[in-house]
C-alpha cells in the first residue's frame, strides 16, 4: 500500500512538474510574443515620428533654399543692370549659388536614403551649411550695398 501511495504520489509529482513546465513554457511564447508586439508598435511609433520630423525638416529647409534661389537671382538681375560689378562679386554669387545647389542635392539624396541612423548628425552638419550659406548671401547684400 505504501509502495502504491508512493508510486501514485510520485506520479502525480512528476505529472504537475510537467504540467507546470508545459505552463512555464506557454507563458515563455505568450510574453515573448507579446515582447515582440510591443517592439514592432514602438518601431513603428519612432518610424512615423522620423518620417513626420523628415518632412517638416524638408519642408522649412526647401522654403530656404528657394528663398536663396530668389536672392541669387535678384543679384544675377543687378549685376546685368550694373556693368561695374567686378569679377570678384560675379565669383561669390555664381560661389553662393553652388553652394545652394549643392544643399538642394544633398537634401535630395538624403531623401532618397532616408537612414535613421544618421539622421541627427545629417540634420546638424546642413543646418551648418545652410547657416553658413545664409551668412554669405547677408555679407554679400551688405557689400553690395556699400
């Protein structure tokens, strides 16, 4: 009797071993599964965040670059009603101009990659330019007006 009770004991021991293991592991894949959920919900919560900064950054900064492209062509229109300018002005627009275009290509390729990997150093290193740009086309229409 007592080799049957401890037969049936270890049994049933063994069956709730089991029977918890097998509840171990269903948690395991539900939280798992539920890891992986969360993970794709926060990838495509920062996706779309990225997409919506990339196209206010596009916008703002393609507003400017038209703004330069105004600015240039309004000192292409002096120089051809002012014969005096000399080289050295007609030198720093087609320089500004470049450069403007320059910022326009480089806006394009970047959103043609779109990598969010290096978006922030991308971001920073063309507001530097386009500043710098901005700078250069303020200097110029100063010195013009001298």
């Amino acid at each position: 009797m007592k080799k049957k009770f401890l037969i049936l004991a270890v049994t049933g021991l063994m069956a709730g071993t089991v029977f918890t293991a097998c509840n171990n592991s269903a948690e395991k894949v539900e939280n798992a599964a539920e890891n992986v959920a969360d993970a794709r919900e926060d990838l495509n919560e920062a996706e779309t965040k990225f997409a919506e900064e990339w196209e206010k950054f596009r916008l703002e900064n393609e507003q400017q670059i038209q703004y330069n492209e105004n600015e240039i062509a309004n000192y292409r229109a002096m120089e051809k009603a002012d014969q005096s300018w000399s080289n050295k002005y007609r030198t720093r627009i087609d320089e500004l101009e470049t450069r403007n275009t320059a910022l326009r290509t480089k806006m394009n390729q970047y959103e043609k990659e779109k990598r969010q990997d290096n978006w922030e150093s991308f971001k920073a290193e063309f507001k530097h330019d386009m500043d710098e740009l901005g700078a250069g086309l303020k200097s110029f229409g100063q010195d013009n007006k001298k």
